[in-house]
C-alpha cells in the first residue's frame, strides 16, 4: 500500500512510502482507509491475506504515523484471521489520535455458479448473503481498547456484478468526531 502526503495547496510533501512494513503482491493488500488527527498523526487501515496466496483467509491490519509521515511502530493485526470475504474497511481518528477500525464480513448463502466464457463471470448471482459489521477502538498510542465488537449483523446484501469478478456490495463507512464517538 503506497501512501504519499500533500500540503494544503496540493503539493508533495515527500516522496511515496509504503503502510505496510513488507510490501506484498498488490492484490493481497486492498480496501484501504486512511484517517487524520488534528496535529496531522494519521492510521491506514487495509485487507490483508492472513496467508499470502490463500484468498479464503483474510485479516484487517492497520498502521500509525506520525504527521512527518514516520511510522509509529508496526502494523497491527486488528482482526482474526477470517474465512468469508471482506468487502469494506474504513478508519476513524478523534481529535487525540484515538482510533477505530470497522470492517464488514459477508456470508455466502446464494448459488455463485461460475461459467467458463473466457473469464469468469457470475452465472446465477440469486438470492441474498448476510453481512456482519465488526469494529475495533485503538488509543492514541496503539494499544487496544478492548475487544472486536459486532455493530450490526444480519444485514441482507444483495451483490451485482459490475465487472468480472467483482461485487459491489454497498459500502460501510465510519466517521468520527473530534472527541471519539462515532
């Protein structure tokens, strides 16, 4: 995942850096979200194969840096290791540098067929799949506040397919105000 800051007129500010501390196969490491404190501190969160190659085990990572863009320790793994796909990450920081990780995991309960056409495409994309909203607090520092949490579970997902194989489920964002809450 590169990363590359800008000041407020749109300039660089450095050159282009990596989130994470070994780069891997861009279509391991995707779905990134970014969020700012108010001194300028900010966390890049991303889906991760827990196992390089094994797309039936995913994990959600997420790092810290400093404003100058200095890592601030590792990353971390916020997640479990977690079997179903996951289609969204985002990120929220409050005003101190606290900061909260929310991913959204969907269950498969449709008949996914796949034709053979060249490229694989949907053939039978009926049905609806659940989907299961979990976040996780982190301190200024990086420490976890606690344990992963569910925010919302059995949403009813009905996927589309917008290019071969690629859904495009509907989002799941998070927003944070200045003193945490979200």
């Amino acid at each position: 995942i590169d990363v590359r800051q800008f000041n407020s007129d749109g300039t660089p500010k450095g050159a282009v850096f990596s989130a994470s501390a070994t780069p891997l196969d861009p279509y391991v490491q995707l779905n990134t979200a970014v969020a700012m404190d108010d001194a300028g501190d900010f966390v890049v969160a991303w889906l991760d194969d827990t196992v390089p190659g094994n797309k039936a085990t995913h994990s959600v990572f997420a790092r810290r840096f400093g404003a100058n863009g200095v890592a601030k320790g590792d990353a971390v793994q916020v997640s479990g290791a977690l079997k179903n796909p996951i289609t969204d990450v985002s990120v929220g920081m409050d005003n101190d540098g606290d900061f909260a990780v929310l991913w959204r995991q969907e269950e498969f309960y449709a008949d996914h067929r796949l034709c053979d056409s060249g490229y694989s495409v949907l053939c039978n994309p009926v049905g609806l799949n659940t989907a299961t909203l979990e976040a996780r607090r982190y301190t200024a520092g990086g420490t976890k506040a606690g344990a992963p949490f569910v925010v919302a579970a059995g949403l009813q997902v009905e996927l589309m397919l917008v290019l071969p194989d690629v859904f495009k489920p509907e989002s799941a964002k998070l927003a944070m105000n200045r003193s945490g809450a979200f």
